[in-house]
C-alpha cells in the first residue's frame, strides 16, 4: 500500500494499526508483479495486494449526497423543525417549556437511535427511507412511546421530583459530555484538508514549514481574535465597557499559553521529523484549521467571565457543530466503507465494528446525537440555575473542556501521523514525554 493510503486509513484506525503489524512491509519495496507472503507453520500466506486504483480520498459529493438526499430529507427537516420548537420554548423560561424540552429531546433522541438500529431491516428500511412524508412514521411512532412514558414520569405524584432531577442532571451531563466529543469529531474537516494538502509533497526534502505554522496559527487566531472582539464592543454596549486593556491581555495571554504548550509537546513528539515535507505540510495545514476552532472557544470563556454565558454565540455555532457533526460522521461511514473496499480481497485485518454506522443509517445516528445536544443546550439557556453551579458555571467548564480536548486533539492527529508513516513506535504518552534521539 502506497504511503498516502497508510495516512488515510491508519490515521486514527486503531485496528488498521494492527493489521500494519501483522502485514509485512510496504509493498513499495516490492516489484509490482510479486505479492508478499507470510511463512507460517509449514504454510505460506499470500498477501493479495491493495487495490490502488480505487481513490484515495472521500469526495464532498459523496457526502453532500447523503446530507442532501430525498430519501433522508424529511428527517433533516424533522431535526431542524425540533431545534425551532427547543428555541422557541427555551424563551418562554418556564416550568413546562423545561419539560418539554427535557420530553421531546431524550424521546427523539432515543427514537432516531432504535431507528438506526432498525435501518439493518431490508422491509423497514424501505419505508424509513421512502421519499415522502410517511418515512417519519417509524421514528415518530417509537419517539411518541417513548415521550408518553417521560412525560408520565415528570408528573407523577410521588417521583416527579426524582424524575426531573435525574433527567435534568441527564442533559447537563450530556452537555458536558459533548464538548470533549465535539472536539474530536470538529478534527476531521481540517485532517481531510491538511491530508489532501500533504498529497502534493513528496517524502524527499526538508521544510520549516510545520514548525513555523504551528507557532504561528495560535498567534493569527490571537489577532484575528482580537479584531473580532474590537467589533463587537463597538455594536454592544454592555461589552465595550468590559473590553480594555485587562481583557486584551488575558486575552493574548491564553492563546500564547495554549499556543506554547501545545508546540513544545509537538516539538518533544516530532523531533527531527518536523523538516518531512510530507509530515511538515499536514502537521501545518492542520494546525492553521484547527486552531480557528479552539480560539472561538477560548474567546467565549474569556467573554463569559465577564459577561453572562452568551448562548447566542453558543446557539449558533451550535448549529455549526450539529451540521459538521452530520458531516464529520457521514465522511467516517464513508471512509470505513473505503477502507474495507480496498481491503476486502486481501488477508489483512479489517476490523469487526466497520457495519456499525454505515451511509445507510448514519444520518439516523447523527440526528439522535445531534437532538441530544440540542435539547441540553436549550435546556440550560431556560434554566435560571442549573444543579451543578448555575448556568455560567456550566458555560465555562463546557468551554475549559473544549480547549483541553483540543489539544489533546492536536498531539494525537500528529502522533497517529507519525506512527502511521512508521516515524515513531512508543506509545503516545512516551512520545512526548521521553523523546529518543534519532
């Protein structure tokens, strides 16, 4: 397998990794008419080479395909009819929008669930993938169940109170729970970027330009970051009088700090690998995305210490992340379904969970997890007082988490790089704890 196919499919494939140590060497050091072979036990194991030819990337057609097909379009309606309905009864600040939203969110949020698992069905998958409105039977049918049993729970005369709680605890959690999530799947439009980049460098040459870019990114983020709020404080009021010299520190501050941190583990992790064209170019274009993506958080939980949590910039990149969370696990399902076709007449490893999410239910699954996060949202911005803190607290700690995770996110795309170009062997933590001398 050539070297651009090892960056696609071990990139974060833990099980192609173990296929790459029971397969034996590239076949780039092989003629093309001789296969490889494993002597075993008095037998010989004949390794059928990977089929080339097929593309080495997912197409944004192929994705768009599924985003915008007839037969999933009243289910993206559904989802976004529900976000409207959360919106709207999240104004209200009541006790009964609470509820609803607490109802309508677990229901559909388990209805789409059991309805990807049902998808597997040939008979209903048919009539949940038809192209007129009677494809929503299916989810509304058990979402509705599911509701009647909720809404009964939160007006029973001796659990009532319990039954809240739990639920209400059940969204925070979810809410929290998310941003480490969100961080993770918010990766891989900036990895397709940064691995399509890398395609156009060769393997031979050196180049600062990784080093450079992952210095760098933070710092133009930082500025632009700073422009962004300079706007801001000329049309609110309220933030201009917040936005002085002190918030403009703090603000430089963090992403210095988080920028600083994140290169030096970098730098432990690539040593003299930096100068790889190909290591350097996507390690860069990656940072340069990515770091886009941590600055907004970081400039909302600078805003939010002080100010009250600004759920209307949450609200919408909220539904920014919904969108690139249906994006980001439609282009999985494709990519594991890419894999498996290059792999499916050779010996080696493929994995056992690769039929879980497939093209064919992945909208469904991104719906439930999509609801599910739409509903805590909305849940805390009704809410006057969470039960952990109150709503600000949540905010912040939502944000702190998000900013970890990410560079978090940003050591493992790297490292799964470099362990996926045989660069380095030892284990993550090794790799930027005790760098050996190459």
């Amino acid at each position: 397998m050539e070297n651009e196919e090892k960056d696609t499919s071990n990139m974060e494939d833990d099980d192609f990794k173990k296929a790459k140590e029971e397969s034996p060497p590239s076949s780039e050091t092989e003629s093309d008419d001789e296969a490889p072979s494993l002597e075993g036990d008095n037998k010989i194991v004949e390794f059928v080479p990977v089929d080339d030819s097929l593309p080495k990337f997912i197409s944004q057609t192929e994705i768009l395909k599924i985003l915008s097909s007839r037969e999933t379009l009243t289910h993206i309606l559904t989802l976004i009819l529900l976000l409207i309905i959360f919106g709207i009864l999240s104004f209200t600040k009541s006790g009964i929008a609470e509820k609803l939203i607490i109802t309508l969110g677990y229901s559909f949020a388990f209805g789409y669930f059991i309805t990807a698992n049902l998808n597997k069905f040939k008979s209903l998958s048919k009539l949940i993938r038809s192209v007129d409105a009677s494809s929503i039977f299916v989810p509304l049918f058990i979402s509705g169940l599911i509701s009647i049993f909720i809404w009964v729970g939160l007006h029973d005369e001796i659990y009532s109170e319990n039954v809240n709680r739990i639920l209400s605890l059940g969204l925070i959690f979810i809410f929290i729970i998310w941003q480490f999530a969100q961080a993770w799947w918010m990766r891989i439009p900036f990895k397709e970027f940064a691995l399509r980049k890398m395609a156009k460098y060769e393997d031979e040459g050196e180049t600062k330009l990784g080093m450079v870019m992952n210095v760098l990114s933070p710092v133009i983020w930082a500025f632009l970051g700073f422009f962004i709020f300079n706007f801001i404080s000329t049309r609110v009021s309220q933030f201009s009088e917040n936005f002085d010299n002190t918030f403009i520190s703090f603000w430089f501050l963090i992403m210095f700090l988080l920028g600083g941190i994140t290169f030096f583990f970098l730098k432990q992790m690539h040593r003299g690998f930096w100068y790889n064209q190909k290591v350097a170019s996507f390690s860069a274009y990656f940072a340069l995305g990515y770091w886009g993506f941590l600055s907004y958080h970081a400039g909302v939980l600078l805003y939010s210490m002080y100010n009250n949590p600004s759920f209307v910039f949450d609200l919408i990149f909220m539904l920014v992340t919904i969108f690139l969370v249906i994006y980001s696990l439609s282009f999985q399902a494709l990519r594991t379904e890419a894999r498996r076709a290059h792999l499916k007449d050779t010996n080696h490893y493929m994995g056992k969970a690769g039929n879980f999410i497939t093209r064919e239910n992945v909208i469904f699954y991104a719906i439930s997890f999509t609801t599910a996060y739409g509903a805590s949202n909305f849940f805390l911005a009704n809410s006057d007082a969470s039960l952990i803190g109150g709503i600000q607290g949540v905010s912040r700690i939502s944000h702190m988490i998000v900013i970890l995770s990410g560079i978090l996110v940003i050591l493992i795309v790297n490292y799964n790089l470099l362990t996926g170009r045989g660069f380095i062997q030892e284990g993550f933590i090794d790799s930027i704890r005790n760098p050996k001398d190459n």
